[in-house]
C-alpha cells in the first residue's frame, strides 16, 4: 500500500461489485466512487476515494484477497463447477453429465 494511514475498504458504493446496475432500464456502468474496483482507500478520518491506477501493482495481492474473502460470503468454494454439477441446471438439458450419456 502506497500510504500505511489508508486502508483499502469494500466500497460502499456497489459492495465491492464495481459496478452499478439501474433497475429501471437493466443497463450497468462502472461505479463512480471506486472506478469500477470494488475496494476504495478509507484514510484516517473515514474518508473513502478511489485507488489510483498508479497504486494498483503495489495494492493487488491486497485487492485479491478482499475479493476471494468477499466471494467465499456469497457461497463461493473455490472452484467452478461443471453445468450438470450445477443444482440450478438439475432436470435440464445442461443438466446431464454427457460422458454419462448412452449413446449406439
């Protein structure tokens, strides 16, 4: 980090998405307070403002980390799964393991 007084936050802004979606017209742009990085720098009197592109090579294994712990709060396990691993996809076309398909 560029300046020990500054913590690097989730931005308040989109939740550490970095982006905004407008409910009404479905379009989504970056987030104005972030820049489009989920994560802002809050210095010690809890102001947050953008991390500068000049910063990112010294901040990305902290940025990296913030984001792997803010996925594994959605339910993220750390690896992908397959489409008929997926229960959403269960009873669908994508849904069925096609190694497993009798096929002759």
């Amino acid at each position: 980090m560029s300046d020990p007084a500054q913590n690097i936050v989730r931005c308040a802004s989109c939740d550490g998405f970095g982006w905004n979606e407008d409910e009404f017209r479905g379009e989504a742009e970056d987030c104005d307070w972030c820049a489009g990085v989920g994560y802002v720098y809050r210095d010690a009197a809890g102001r947050d403002f953008a991390i500068p592109k000049a910063d990112f090579n010294a901040v990305a294994d902290e940025l990296e980390s913030l984001e792997l712990a803010r996925l594994r709060e959605m339910g993220y396990q750390g690896s992908a799964k397959k489409p008929w691993q997926q229960a959403i996809r269960k009873d669908t076309s994508l849904g069925e393991d096609p190694y497993e398909r009798n096929e002759g």
